[in-house]
C-alpha cells in the first residue's frame, strides 16, 4: 500500500515538475520577446533624440548666420547715421 501511495506521489509531483518546466520555458520565451522589444525601441528611442539634436544644431546654425547678418546691417546703419549726425552738427557740443 505504502508502494502504490509512494509511485502515485511521485507521479504527482513529476507532473508538476514537468508543468512547471513548460510554464519556466514559456515564461522565458516572454521574457526574451519582451527584452528584444526593449532594445529595439531604445534604440528607436536613441535614433530620434540624435536626429533631434541635429535638427536643432542646424537650426541654431542658421539663426546664429542671420544673427550675424542682423548684426553687420546694425553696425552699417550706426556707421551711417553717426556719418549723418556729423555732417548735419548733431554729433558736436
């Protein structure tokens, strides 16, 4: 009786086992999926910020050349409105 009692418990727990293995290497499966995706959408992730960053490096390029441009315009007009205010006796006291 002990035997039968013994082989049935064994039967149950090799059960089990094997469940619990099927259930492990479905879980790992998952976990494999789960972290390839990870990966790819950091990377994704990662690709948008560089092109970000170069979107915004070129537009500051072009803001610092029309700054530049601004700049000389203003030094050209100052240049000729103080030519202006001489010729005219404003600049003298």
């Amino acid at each position: 009786m002990a035997l039968r009692n013994a082989r049935g418990f064994l039967k149950d727990l090799t059960t089990k086992n094997n469940n619990v293995n099927e259930e492990r290497s479905a879980l790992d499966k998952e976990f494999k999926k789960a972290e390839k995706e990870k990966i790819s959408m950091y990377s994704k992730f990662e690709q948008a910020i560089e092109q970000l960053r170069s979107r915004a490096d070129f537009k500051n390029e072009r803001l610092e050349d029309k700054l530049s441009v601004f700049e000389n315009e203003l030094e050209k007009k100052e240049l000729t409105f103080r030519e202006l205010a001489q010729r005219c006796g404003l600049g003298q006291e």
